[in-house]
C-alpha cells in the first residue's frame, strides 16, 4: 500500500468514525473516535483465528505507521502550536504561578512518586521492575497531554480560570517531561546525570525553546502586519509552527516548548496590530479546523496502535495497578501545589476535581514509550502506558462534564473558605 493510500484510509476512517460518534453515539467527536478505532482494531484482532490473513494485513498495516515519529517529529508541533495560540492570555497571565508549579514542581514530583509505587507495586503481582524502568514509566505518563486536555476543555464548560490552569499546565509540562525522560535514557546508558546536570539541562533546553519560539514570533507578527492578505498570514503561521519546531529540534533545545512560546507569542504581538493589518477571524478559524482534524485524526490512530501493542494476563494486572496509582498521585500533587498556591495567593480559585479528573494522558505518553530502549521493560511499559491512556481518554475524558454537573463548580479552593471545601 502506498504512502497516499495509508494515508487516505486513515483520513477516512477518522471521518466515518466521527460521523458516526456525533451521529449515532451522540460521544464527543475524538473519544467517539478513539473507541470505535480501538473495537474495530479488536475485531480484526479476533480473525486472526478465522481469517488470519486479515489480521496479517492489518498489523502490516499498522507497522507501517512509525507513531512516535509522526506524534514527536511531525503532529506535535501543529498541536501544541494550535492549542498556544487559541489560549485566552489574560486567564493564562493570571494563573502563571499555578501553571508553574504545575508543570515543573508537579511533573518531577509525579516522576518520581509514581516510579517509587511502581517500583514497590509491581513486583508484589509478580512483575520484577527496576528502578530505571520505573523512572522511565513515571517520566513518560506524569506529563498531561496537551492533545487530549485541549480537546475536553473546548467540549466541558469549566471556569476560564480553570481552563488556563490545566491547558496551561499541559502545554507547559510536556518541556519538563522529555528533559526527566531523556536523564531516565542517559542513565540506562550508564551515564547516569546528576541533580545539578538535569537542573541545568531544564534550563538550557527549555530556556532555549522559549527564547526561540518568541524571537520568531516576533519576526512573523512583523511580516504578517505588512501584507492584508490572510492566505499569506496563514502560511507564515504555518511556516512559524512547522519550521520553528524543526528548528528547535536542530538547535536541540525544547521544540515543544518553542511552539508554545511560539503560539502564545504570536497571539500575543498580534493583538498591538488592527485588523485590517491582520486578520484575526480568519487566522482563529484556520487554527481551530487545523487543531480538530489533526486530533481526529490522531485518536483513529492511538486506537489503531491497539493492533501492535503487546498484551498479556500481567499487562491488564499492571495497567490497573497503574491507573490506581496515576489517579492517586495526580489528586496528592495537585492539591498539594493548588494549597500552596492559595497560601501564597489570598483568594486564588480553583477546581480541584477538574484538574485531578482533567489531567488527561494521550498520544505523546505512547509516543515517548515506543522510545523506551529493548531490555529496560519496553513491553509492560508500552501495554501499561497503553491501558492508562485509553482510561484516561475514554472514562476520564468521557465522564468529567458529569462529574462537574453533579458536583457544581466541584471541589474548589474559595476565596471565602479557609481550606479546600466542596
């Protein structure tokens, strides 16, 4: 099958498998996606007795698809530049202490909490994990998808304070997660870092991606106000999202982290110019069409990955256990940084329900597990990160707008309470 081919039926079945979610399931358009992808890739799976030549075919097919490629080298720039630039900045100013911590003090704590629980967990099922395989679990799923969180937030009605909070964090954390994952891969290496050198490769790579991102945000924002022509600000912007990202990952500093820069920079210089230099609508328009074909079309793909991934009787046992452990401490970090926040903030408000619930894992954890080297329990840490991340889309994602309906605003830290109330 050629390149073309592989790529139309992928397009078409992103397009009959959202048609039919918003149609017939009445499910949001990329949980729908990823659901129906996944049971259709559990049916092929099922011929391999009947008709295995089927099955042969489609897990070609499949193998084909280099995922952590197109997510890390290719879709990821476009996404996480898309989800910048649509971002409220005055809610995002706003919260930049919470949005801070969140994705720096709360993705190293994560790392490493989730790593000491696996680490003492798995081997009581019978699972024997190293200390690496563990940090490398807890580097990769501590870091909440910026493609997924996006995703719910434009569908749930929460608060835009709160929606700065967790889109903002997710956006952020990403950065701070490949650093932690890429130590993890030194030291499996035998050239373990210390704390000074990630310290001062957080900052150099990620000081390096924010720096780029908003130099060339600027240099865009100037050329686009200098011609009225909306195509032309189009493929500027486009030239800025896939262009600085390559750069970024030439430069070897943070690409992730230069297109957010990038977007939020870009959004930021082009509310000095009028309309009539940029045209906003359009621009908005483009990015929001960009954003939700490019996340349908990733879903179909994570459901396809289903066809690939290496299960078994211990994976099911180990993805609960991870699922258990991921949800109990992402509720401990954030509210252990959402109290403090509030102590040094009188009056800061928040959900903690929605982050905790909201704080989604997607694509890119895949992405960074089929990055994990042979011998450091690629195969667990594949299926586990697979099964937490299909949770976390499907009945995290699915269920959050009912939760909030049940509970209100949910559980929040008030202005006028004193501790975290209901």
């Amino acid at each position: 099958m050629t390149t073309l081919a592989l790529l139309s039926l992928i397009v078409t079945a992103a397009a009959l498998f959202g048609w039919v979610s918003s149609r017939v399931l009445r499910l949001p358009i990329t949980i729908g996606t990823m659901l129906l992808t996944v049971l259709a890739s559990l049916v092929l799976a099922g011929l391999s007795h009947s008709n295995p030549g089927v099955h042969v075919w489609a897990v070609e097919l499949v193998g084909r698809i280099r995922f952590e490629d197109l997510i890390l080298h290719g879709m990821l720039g476009l996404l996480l530049f898309a989800g910048a630039f649509l971002l409220d900045l005055v809610y995002l100013s706003r919260e930049k202490l919470a949005v801070g911590l969140l994705s720096v003090v709360g993705t190293v704590v994560s790392t490493l909490a989730l790593a000491a629980l696996m680490h003492v967990l798995l081997p009581l099922v019978g699972i024997g994990a190293g200390w690496i395989e563990c940090l490398f679990f807890g580097s990769l799923i501590s870091p909440t998808d910026p493609i997924a969180v996006l995703e719910m937030l434009h569908r749930v009605g929460v608060a835009k304070n709160i929606q700065a909070q967790l889109a903002g964090e997710s956006l952020f954390n990403d950065g701070v997660g490949a650093v932690l994952f890429l130590a993890v891969l030194d030291a499996s290496r035998g050239a373990a870092p210390s704390l000074a050198q990630i310290g001062g490769m957080l900052v150099l790579k990620a000081g390096g991606g924010l720096l780029l991102g908003v130099g060339l945000a600027f240099v865009t924002s100037q050329l686009m106000s200098l011609v009225e022509a909306y195509e032309i600000g189009i493929l500027l912007t486009l030239s800025l999202a896939l262009g600085g990202y390559a750069l970024g990952e030439t430069m070897r500093v943070s690409a992730p982290l230069e297109a957010v820069a990038a977007g939020l920079a870009l959004r930021h210089f082009n509310l000095r110019h009028h309309h009539t230099e940029i045209s906003h609508a359009s621009l908005d328009r483009f990015w929001s069409a960009i954003d939700e074909v490019q996340n349908a079309v990733l879903f179909v793909l994570l459901g396809l990955e289903v066809l690939v991934v290496p299960f078994s009787r211990m994976t099911f046992v180990s993805g609960g256990i991870a699922i258990v452990a991921v949800t109990a401490v992402r509720a401990g970090v954030v509210t252990l940084i959402l109290t403090g926040v509030r102590a040094m903030q009188r009056g800061h408000e928040t959900s903690l329900l929605t982050l905790i619930w909201g704080g989604l894992r997607g694509g890119l954890s895949i992405a960074l597990a089929l990055s994990v080297p042979e011998g450091q329990g690629r195969g667990w840490i594949l299926g586990t990160t697979y099964l937490v991340v299909v949770f976390s889309i499907v009945v995290q994602g699915g269920t959050l707008d009912l939760f909030l309906k049940r509970v209100g605003v949910g559980i929040t830290v008030s202005a006028n309470a004193g501790s975290l109330r209901e």
